[in-house]
C-alpha cells in the first residue's frame, strides 16, 4: 500500500537557535517541511535553508501564529499536514504516532499532554489550571472528552483543510499589523471547535512537550487566556449541533489513543489483534 504523503507545517518567529533541535528530528520519510516565517529577524530562514536545503519558506500574510498556520496549510501539498513548533517543544519523531492513528481511522489526531504516556516540561501551574478549566469548558460545550485543548501538536488529513474556515488571504485589518480572529494563539482552539462542530473523528494522541530550548514563549497567558475563552463562546453561538454518532475507527495493536467521540471517551492500549475502539457507549 502507497503510504500518506505528510505536509509538516513549522510556525517560526525568531527560532534560529531552537531549529537545529526540531529539523533533525523529522522522520526521514516527510513529504516536505514548510516552514512559515512570522518575518523573523534572527536568521531563521537561513538556519532552516542550510539545515534542510529542501525546505519550503512561506511568509505569512499577517501577524500571529494562527495566521502562520493557516498559511502554512494553504501551502501544503500532502495528504496529511502535521503542525510542530519550532522552539524544540514538540518533537517531529512523535508525527509516525499520529500519522498511525489517522490510518486507523481518525480524521484528526490532536496531541495531549494529559494521556498516559504524554506529559511536559514546558506547560507552567497557570496555564495548567488555565488549560483545564478552558477543556472542561469546551468538552462541556462541544460534548466532546478531550484532555487538552490549549497544545498545538495536531496532525489531520489534508482534505479536511476547508472544515477549519481560515483566511491565508486577506490583508492585515486597517492594513497594519492586526490580527482576525483565528491569527494568534486562539488558532487550536477555533480548529478544535469546527472540527468538532463539522463532526469529524477525532483521536487524542499522546504526547511529551519539551521545555522550550531558548527564548521566551511568545503566549501570554491572561490576553491569550481570554482569546480561547471568546472563541469557545462566540463560536458556540453559530453552531448547530454536530452528528450524534460518529463511525468506529480501528486501531491497529500497540496504537495508544484516546478516541472522543461526542460526550464519551476512553484510552486504550490496542493490545490484541486488531480490535474495534467505540470510545464509548456514544
Ligand atoms: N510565524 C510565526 N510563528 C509564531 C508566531 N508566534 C509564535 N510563533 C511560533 O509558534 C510556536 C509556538 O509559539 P511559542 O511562543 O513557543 O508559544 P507557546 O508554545 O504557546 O508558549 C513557535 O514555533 C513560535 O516560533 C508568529 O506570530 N508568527
Ligand atoms: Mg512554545
């Protein structure tokens, strides 16, 4: 069988001293790296070009790292589009996981950092209370059991590109450097809710975050914080309820994924020969 080709989608804004930790841990086997510059002035680009002669530069539109994903989507060739920091966070090594579950069915594989297996080195006491009570939140308001809303490591088919309604397009609001709604770290939330909305298959995939390597985090947690909050009400507004049920998926043994169906999850170790995985009674 002709393997997925994988798109992986690299947001940078000033990462030259964090990319010689990510590029090198990319599976050999990745259709294209594209790496989106937020107009670095560090010399980002020029790491990434020596690192990786092959590497697609795009330059995004507007401001934010939800614009330079968006961008970066459009861009995008194969089957499947991985998104991975750039700061040395997430680790490419991990794509082969969700790339796995998405071939046992899921449509959309998010990482988490809450599944047995997963866990991190980067996440601070207040954005983990921050992100637990925002998952609680939306699970409570989408019907879904996610562990882990506010983590960025999301791999999907590339088909399912037009469910998540993102402008690469237009110019910046004001032709300055603001942002629309979906440009900043608000990104994962507002593509979480209309993938649940558009009720697709959705697997939660362990997964480990890194500490960032060098630099500070460019998230602020209370601005940010409320970001994802308004995106979880004002969306809500304009949604109709998504199917009830969704088809089982399959998991191939030794997959260790969490598939969330509406209101329902469970983990599960896939073991035996290959089994049927619900995520629950529905
Ligand atoms: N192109 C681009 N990348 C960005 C922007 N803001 C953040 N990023 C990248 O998005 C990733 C996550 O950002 P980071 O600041 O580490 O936020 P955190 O992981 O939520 O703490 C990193 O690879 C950043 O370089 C931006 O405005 N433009
Ligand atoms: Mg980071």
């Amino acid at each position: 069988m002709l393997l997925p080709s994988v798109s992986v989608v690299v947001p940078a804004l000033n990462e030259a001293r964090n990319i010689p930790h990510v590029f090198p841990r990319m599976p050999p086997d990745v259709h294209e790296v594209i790496l989106v510059d937020g107009f670095s002035v560090d010399g980002t680009v020029a790491v990434a070009r020596e690192l990786r002669p092959d590497v697609r530069i795009v330059r995004q539109t507007r401001s934010g790292k939800g614009n330079a994903l968006v961008c970066g989507v459009a861009a995008a060739a194969g089957d499947i589009i991985a998104m991975v920091d750039a700061d040395g966070s997430a680790d490419p090594g991990e794509i082969p996981r969700f790339v796995a579950a998405l071939l046992d069915g899921a449509d959309f594989a998010k990482g988490s950092r809450f599944l047995e297996g997963g866990g991190s080195n980067d996440i601070t006491r207040l954005r983990s209370l921050g992100n637990y009570l925002l998952t609680e939140f939306f699970n409570a308001r989408y019907g879904r059991n996610y562990s882990d809303l506010c983590y960025g490591f999301n791999v999907f088919w590339r088909r399912h590109a037009s469910v998540l309604g993102l402008d690469a397009t237009s110019p910046p609001p004001g032709g300055g450097s603001g942002l629309l709604w979906g440009d900043g770290f608000e990104v994962e939330t507002l593509i979480h809710v209309r993938v649940a909305k558009a009720g697709l298959v959705v697997a939660e995939v362990p997964s480990f975050e890194h500490a960032r390597i060098h630099g500070v985090s460019n998230l602020n947690a209370f601005h940010d914080g409320r970001r994802v909050l308004q995106t979880i009400l004002i969306e809500r507004r304009r949604t109709r309820r998504p199917p009830l049920t969704q088809p089982p998926i399959r998991l191939r043994p030794g997959t260790v994924v969490q598939v969330v169906q509406e209101g329902t999850a469970s983990s599960a170790l896939v073991a035996g020969p290959e089994q049927q995985a619900t995520g629950g009674s529905g």
